[in-house]
C-alpha cells in the first residue's frame, strides 16, 4: 500500500537532504566554496524535482539506489539555477526560501563560483556512480545537459529576459517556461521512468505529462506570486510585476490564469493515464503542483 503523499514527499525531502550534505561534506575544496555550495543546498525548499524523479521510478522499478546519484545531480543543478537567478545581474532577489541569498550572505563573485561548481559537480557525481550502467550514464548525462544548457533551461532563462516590459502571445509565454522551468521537470520524469525500465511507448507518453505538468508548476508559480503570502513562499510577493516578467495572470488575467492551468491538469493526467502511471504517486504530485501554497 502506497503511504500518503505528506509522508512521500517528506521521506524523500530528508533522503535527498542527507545524501546532498554527506557527498558535499566530503568534497576536499576550499572552504569558503564548500560554505557556500551547502548554504544554499540546505537552505529549505521542497526537493520536489528530484521528488518526482523518485516518483517516475517508483511506478516502474525497485531499486531506489540506482537513481540517488540523478537525484542528486538535478537537485544541484536546479539549486545552481536559483543561485544564479538572485544575483543583481538577473533578478536581483534579496530573499530566497524564506532566506538572505546567497550573494548577500557571501558575495556575489562566490555565489557565482557556487553555482558553477554545483552545475559541473553534478555530471562528475553521474559519471561515477557505481549504480549506473555506462548505458545509463550516457543517457543521464546528455539528457541533464539539454535539460539544463542552451536548448533547454537556459534558454528559457534567456527568453524570460528578453520578454521583459513586452506583451508576449500565449504561445511564445508556453515555450519560455517549458524551457525555463519544464525541461528539468521533463529530465525529472523520463530519466526516473528509464532507469525504471519504463517501455518506449511510456517513456513517450510520460514525456507529455511532464511537458504540461511543467507548465502547471509555472502557472501556479505565476498565481502564487500574486496571491500568495510571503511567509509560507519564502520570497517577496510581486517581484514578477517589478521586475516586468511576462506571467499567465498578466497575459490572461487571474480568472483565465486558472482556467488554464486547469486545461494543463487535464492533459498531464491523460498522458499520465496513457503511461499507465495513474495510480502512482506522480498523478497524486500532479494535483500537488497545482494546488500548493508554496
């Protein structure tokens, strides 16, 4: 019997939690880095990406040692994301999980090199890893470099800036964050499901829900940043309308914000039927998405 969501999402939070300080304590590099890196890996957040990685293979397969190194690795490319996205050169954010930034605890020249280190770091974790087939390795590692490089995450970093203070068309809005925000929860479904053993036909199916789940996150990240309260996000309400990010509610307004994301709810869960994963703990993780409060 499947344990509820609440106790998945925190027994697998605290699993990627610990394994993450135990492989970062171990590193033998300067300290101030060391600080640094781990300051913002532990600095809160909801692990969700690595979360569903663990989910997607939980529908499929066994053995959850094998995808504790991908975890890991997308955790820390996400976290160098974040790291990247407060500095004053792109969004400028003095808070982050409730927290001074990481630039603002230490500064800016080592928040950068943070960043770059978590990001190389996390190809040197999955090339090593004892539990991973070469086969698979190769897999991880190609499809974690076009998730989170200059087809893929970045990217849509890229076209976020560009779409500052202009009016974009839904359209061009879908493809920034199923860039900027989807390609790594992307990464997250179909590398749990492959390791799993997933069939091709699944793999392709599972690849859709993620698609449209990926733009769930966004549009509730885009409500929330409206609506939501300060203290249960952990980062300044209204910084998308200072910053003049192009969002759902500005684009459709609040109402057709929610409609839309309730057309995305109803494709990721058909492709999640498709993939013959319904009863698994990503349709749970879906409602989650487009519900959550933080």
């Amino acid at each position: 019997m499947q344990a509820t969501l609440t106790s998945f999402l925190d027994e697998n939070k605290q699993f990627i939690q610990q394994e993450l300080h135990m492989v970062l304590n171990k590193l033998d590099i300067p300290k101030s880095l060391k600080e640094s890196m781990l300051y913002s890996i532990e600095a809160g957040g909801k692990k969700l990406r690595p979360i569903l990685l663990i989910a997607s293979f939980d529908a499929y397969g066994k053995d959850k040692q094998k995808i504790v190194a991908p975890a890991m690795a997308l955790e820390m490319i996400h976290t160098y994301s974040l790291i990247h996205d407060d500095l004053p050169a792109m969004d400028d954010d003095d808070i982050r999980r409730g927290k001074p930034t990481n630039h603002i605890v230490f500064n800016e020249a080592t928040a950068i090199l943070a960043g770059d280190a978590l990001l190389t770091y996390s190809f040197d974790l999955l090339a090593t890893d004892p539990r991973l087939t070469d086969e698979q390795k190769i897999f991880l590692i190609s499809e974690l470099s076009k998730a989170s490089g200059p087809k893929g995450m970045v990217a849509g970093q890229m076209l976020d800036m560009e779409a500052e203070n202009k009016k974009v068309s839904l359209e061009q809005l879908e493809r920034i964050h199923a860039l900027k925000t989807g390609e790594l929860i992307r990464f997250a479904i179909k590398s749990g499901a492959y390791i799993g053993n997933a069939t091709e036909t699944q793999l392709t199916h599972l690849d859709e829900f993620a698609y449209y789940l990926g733009l769930i996150f966004q549009v509730q990240d885009d409500i929330l940043d409206v609506t939501g309260d300060q203290a249960i996000i952990g980062k300044p309400v209204g910084s998308d309308e200072d910053n003049q990010k192009s969002t759902y509610p500005k684009l459709l307004g609040y109402e057709g914000a929610v409609e839309q994301k309730e057309r995305y709810l109803q494709l990721a869960k058909k492709a999640l039927y498709n993939a013959n994963a319904d009863s698994s703990y990503l349709m749970k993780l879906t409602d989650y998405f487009s519900a959550r409060d933080h």
